[in-house]
C-alpha cells in the first residue's frame, strides 16, 4: 500500500521501517482517485504531451530555447493541478524517499551516458555557453521531461489503483507497477511521435532510456529518481556535444547531410 501524503520529516528521505517489506512505495492520494478521473488526467497528459511537442517543433518549427520555455510551463500545470488535485503535499510528494531516488536516477543513467560517449559530437559549445546550456537545457528541459514522461503518468496509475483498493501483497504491487510502466511507455511514444525525427527506430531508444527512469521511479517512490536521471542524461548529451530535440527539418533541396545523431530524450 502506498504512503500517505502529510507532513514530512528528515526520515522521510529514506523509506521508513514499517515500509521496507513493500516492493514499491509511493505515494497515496489523500483525496482518493476513481479511474475515471485517473482516465481523464492520463488523457489529458497524453494529449498534452504530443501537442507540445507536434504542435510547436513540427507544425510551428519553435526554436529549442522557447520549446523549452513552453514544455515546462505545460508540465508545470499538470503536475500542479493534479497535485491539488489529489491532495497530494507538493514537498511531500518531492523529499519521498529522496535519498534512494538520487542514486537510482545517477545509477540508471549510467549505462546511458556511456552509450552518449560512444556518439560522435556534432554541437560542441563554449564554455560559457556550456554553463547557459547545462542550466536551460541540461537541468530545466530534463527535469520537465522526467515529470511528464515518467512521473505523471505512472503516479496517476498507481493512486487510482491504490484508492481502489488493488495494491495489497507483492503480487498486486508488482502488477499495478507493470500498468504504471506501460502508462507511462504510452506517454513517452506519443510525446516522442511529435518529433519528426522520432518517428522510426530511435523511438525504440527513447522507450528504453525514459522506460528505465520511470521503473527507478517505480522502485524508489521518489519523483527525483526520474528528473535528476533526466536532467544528468541531458547535461551528459551537452557536455558531449551531441544535439538535443527538438531539431530543425533538412531543407528539401539542400544536399544529403551526415546521419544526425541524438539524445532519446
């Protein structure tokens, strides 16, 4: 069974005793959720999530810096209005289990980062502009991805199943786990289609690394398992000098360029 919102200590950064037999610890939701409205939330994040980024890369060709601006404001809101939705404390909800979700997060992205080495650095940057860039697209842009791609969705899913009452022994837990992954698969693959340069085999790539940040989600009950692993995964890209989305269409007359190598995120 999920923990319940409320006030919150220093303890509260590793899971307490009474919790360390659960196989996944998070978050109830104080004011309950029904499936239905859990329906209309995860639509609302899957519609949101594809229009943010088909809308305003593919159909409107914004540039990284405002898509950036836009994509928190939009992860922000739904986080924000679910939270109060459900009466789930926002600090609550951000120092649960804190200390296990920092080292899940940097332990998973890991074998990512090494993967990001192995590419070829197309967009070396300054170093004052690296600074600008770790901030902006580094930390912001990997910290609203980790929430909407990872968080929400699976969050969603697992307080409408806890308020029904499906999440008892290990066998159900790990049950409502595996929906919660597949929800938040369904997310990533619809913010991803809005890419053009998605829409074929890297979308596989996008599916494992951000379907690896949510299970360290899962496995946590820490929200910063995913958006610190995100947030490490983009500044890792950055450091590197390899592109992160969105990225400009070729021209349909300019000549044949290099294969473009990217970050799945």
């Amino acid at each position: 069974m999920g923990s319940r919102g409320g006030s919150i200590g220093p303890d509260r950064l590793l899971p307490p005793a009474e919790n360390i037999g659960e196989v996944i610890d998070m978050l109830s939701a104080p004011n309950g959720l029904s499936w239905v409205d859990a329906g209309v939330w995860f639509a609302a994040i899957m519609v949101a999530s594809f229009a943010v980024s088909w809308v305003a890369t593919d159909v409107g060709r914004m540039r990284q810096a405002p898509y950036i601006a836009l994509l928190t404001v939009v992860t922000g809101a739904l986080a924000g209005g679910y939270l109060v939705w459900t009466g789930t404390d926002p600090w609550t909800a951000l120092v649960h289990n804190a200390g296990w979700g920092i080292l899940a997060g940097v332990v998973v992205i890991v074998p990512l980062v090494r993967g990001i080495a192995r590419l070829p650095a197309t967009t070396p940057l300054s170093r004052r502009r690296s600074v600008k860039a770790w901030a902006w697209e580094g930390v912001v842009y990997g910290i609203a991805e980790g929430a909407l791609l990872s968080a929400l969705p699976a969050l969603v899913v697992w307080q409408a199943a806890d308020a029904a009452g499906w999440v008892g022994g290990w066998v159900s837990q790990v049950g409502v786990g595996a929906l919660a992954l597949a929800a938040s698969v369904v997310v990533i693959v619809t913010h991803h289609l809005g890419y053009w340069d998605f829409r074929n085999r890297q979308m596989l790539t996008a599916i494992a690394a951000c379907g690896a940040l949510t299970v360290a989600y899962l496995a946590t009950g820490s929200v910063l398992a995913p958006v610190v692993g995100h947030a490490l995964l983009h500044v890792a890209a950055i450091v590197h000098g390899v592109p992160l989305p969105p990225h400009e269409r070729p021209s349909m007359v300019a000549p044949v360029q290099p294969e473009r190598h990217t970050v799945p995120v």
